[in-house]
C-alpha cells in the first residue's frame, strides 16, 4: 500500500486556515539578482557622510539593518546608477562569508545595494512572509547549508539562491503571519531602544556622580552632601586576590561553593553580579585540595591576563566563591560600601593598568597601587543604592527583550514550514 504524502503544514496555525501549503523554488516567485557589479566600481566612493545609504553585509543582521556603521555615496554618483537602487519591499541577503542574514527595505530610503549583498524581489507573495521564513531556525539550518559552495570563502550563487525551496500558503495566510511576526519585530525594537537608554543614562551618571583625575568633587551630587572626597590607594582601603589552579577533572559540579572562571562573566543573570557559575565544588573538594574559599565578601572579580582582560569587565560577588588562576578579587575594606565599590570599579580603565609582554597581564600590587576618589561612607551607600536600581532596571529590561527574542524564535519555528 503507497504511504500517503506528508501534509504541508506548520506546527501552529491561525485559526480557520486548513489548507496545505506548497512548494516553490524562489526563483519562480521572485526575482533573484546580485545587483552591485561594474558600475559599482566605476561610480562608487564610499564616505562617511551623505545622504545614500550603501548597504553592505555587516549592516544586516537577524531581519534588521544595522545602521551604525553605515558608508554613504554622495547624490552625483548615486544617479549615475542604473541597476543597484532599491525599493520598499526588496529582500536583502547575504551570500558571501557570513551568509543568510536578510532584512526588508522599508519605504521612503535612497538605498544602494553594496557587493555581497544580493537582491530578493518577490513577484505576488508577501515580502515580509518570505524575509521571516529565511530567517527561520529551519531555512537556516536546512535549506542554506545544502547549497553553499567553498573556495577561498563560503559563498552563494545566484542560481543555487533560486533554487531554494520556498514552501508557502496562500496571500491572506501569509499576510496573517507576517503581521503577527513584524509586530514582535517592533516591540524588541522599541525595547532595545530602552535598554539603550538606560545604558546610556547609567554611563552619563558615571561621569557627574564620580570625581575624575583633576577634581575633588563631583559634577552632581545628591542633597545635603558637601566637601572634598578622599584620595587614597586601594591597597589600603582592600586587597587583591589572585585565583588557583582548577584542574579540568574536578570541574563540572552542580552543587557546592561557585568557582567562577572569567568565562562565568557571560552567563545571563551575570551582567552585574555573579549570580551563577558553570562549575561549583563540594567541602570535601575544597579540603582535599587545600583550596582557600575567598569568604571576605562582597568582593569584586575581574580577569587579570590575556584578551578577556582587555574587555575591561568586573563583577560584584556577594557569596563565598573559588576563582581560577586567569581571574582575580578584590575585596573591600571597612571604609566601603561594596555597591559603591563595585560601581567605582566600574569607572576605571583597568586594562591601562596592566603589564605589557607575550601577554597583558595583571599582579596584585598593579591593582592596590590604584588611586582613587571615594566620600563618605553614608554618601556611598546613596551613590551606590542610585547605581543598583539602575542596574536593576537594566537586568529587568534585558530579560524582556530576551523573552521577546526567544518568542520570536518560538514564532519562526513553529508558524513556518
């Protein structure tokens, strides 16, 4: 007996729609060509100011357009162009190096179209359907791979481009989709715009709320403060701590005292405070080792050698807590109020600080030889309760853009075939 053919459709589905969908090659529902050629480098010099965008692979990322480092062409030599202007509603796609990112040109832009970018320019369907559905962990992961080519570089031909497999329903479908789709697309862009503004906001506080090198007293202060803050080193109002040897044996418990690695820094959770780490070690570890839990807490961590150094990142740690040998603490005084420490942490350049060689490095006294501007302990704690909501405010809108994120992934899983 034949096996019955496998139904077109998606895991979830918008009420009232039964029908399967179909299979096409893309380059029978849409027009596929790698605009930028000759008159490319005939016309074009790129510039850091104008008023014509020249969008280019890195300006293209996860269905948007990254304008930050954006080039520009001046106006003359845009209207010498005949074959790489844009319209609403074109695709973008990369297929050259980092290949298969795309985004739709939205209206009213003079946009011209960079090398190894090419152009999607549907027929009948929905643009936006058709961007989503490229962006989807499936098309990605599936349908791509299968037709790149290596050589020098992982590439994309115009031919292999349209023969990808497209699988689509009808109009009102798709319009279904992509609407539902492009309104998640909004709203994380819109709250990636207030966590930029926080940031933004937290940085702009950095600079009024702390003294610099030439000044005794900050640019802003909070009522009824007054008077010169101290200088003093941090070696004598603290001390370093350099991590242990973690051998890879003794590594991957679930349980116990953390023992952070610098790599610990990018666990979500851990953007201010080391809230959770890849490996934890038992008492009897810790006793057969002869390790020394660093209890004096809160203390605040930090990498101390190679490129994570020069990343400039530091930790507020407020637990008992191991660190490796490529980290090292610094644990606040009596004189600290360790929200303040830790934000104060944040406003020095410690990579200046380091030693040159085969490899940058830190040792305890580069640290404690540090001269800084601290008040009194009472105006810390306010400076630094001020930098905690902040920071909270930060961590609670970083995990709705990451809920929104892992929805719209859920959205392009599911809703596409």
């Amino acid at each position: 007996m034949d096996k019955k053919p496998e139904k077109l459709v998606p895991e979830v589905r918008f009420k009232g729609f039964t029908d399967d969908w179909e299979q096409h090659k893309l380059g029978d529902i849409a027009k596929v060509t790698k605009l930028a050629g000759f008159e490319f480098t005939k016309y074009i010099n790129y510039s850091s100011k104008g008023k014509i965008l020249a969008i280019r692979g890195l300006n293209i990322k996860d269905g948007k357009f990254n304008l930050q480092d954006v080039k520009y062409i001046d106006n003359s030599d845009f209207n010498k162009l005949t074959r790489s202007k844009l319209r609403q509603d074109d695709i973008l796609f990369t297929y050259v190096g980092t290949i298969g990112n795309s985004a739709i040109v939205p209206a009213g832009v003079k946009w011209y179209l960079a090398p190894n970018v090419c152009l999607i320019r549907t027929q009948t369907e929905n643009a936006k359907f058709i961007s989503h559905l490229i962006q989807s962990d499936k098309f990605q992961h599936q349908e791509i791979p299968k037709w790149i080519t290596t050589s020098s570089q992982p590439a994309l031909s115009m031919e292999n481009i349209r023969k990808f497999s497209i699988i689509l329903p009808t109009i009102s479908e798709q319009l279904k989709i992509s609407n539902l789709v492009s309104i998640i697309d909004t709203i994380i862009t819109l709250q990636q715009r207030k966590l930029e503004q926080l940031k933004q906001l937290k940085k702009a506080m950095l600079q009024q709320l702390f003294v610099d090198k030439n000044s005794k007293q900050p640019n802003l202060r909070f009522k009824n403060f007054n008077g010169e803050w101290e200088q003093r080193k941090l070696g004598t109002v603290g001390k370093t701590q350099s991590g242990i040897g973690f051998p890879t044996k003794e590594q991957g418990g679930q349980k116990g005292v953390p023992f952070f690695k610098v790599s610990d820094m990018n666990n979500n959770g851990n953007e201010f405070e080391m809230t959770t780490s890849n490996n934890y070690v038992t008492e009897q570890q810790i006793i057969s080792k002869k390790w020394k839990t660093i209890t004096k807490v809160p203390a605040v961590i930090f990498a101390k050698v190679g490129a994570a150094l020069m990343l400039n990142r530091k930790r507020l740690v407020t637990v008992p807590f191991l660190i490796d040998n490529n980290t090292m603490a610094y644990m606040f005084g009596k004189n600290w109020d360790p929200y303040f420490g830790k934000v104060l942490f944040d406003t020095l350049n410690l990579p200046k600080y380091a030693q040159t060689g085969a490899l940058p490095s830190f040792n305890g006294s580069d640290i404690e030889n540090i001269k800084v501007m601290f008040p009194t302990q009472v105006e810390q704690q306010i400076i630094g309760c001020f930098f905690e909501s902040i920071n909270g405010l930060i961590t609670h809108q970083q995990n709705k853009l990451t809920q929104l994120t892992t929805l719209k992934k859920y959205l392009l899983q599911n809703l596409f075939i």
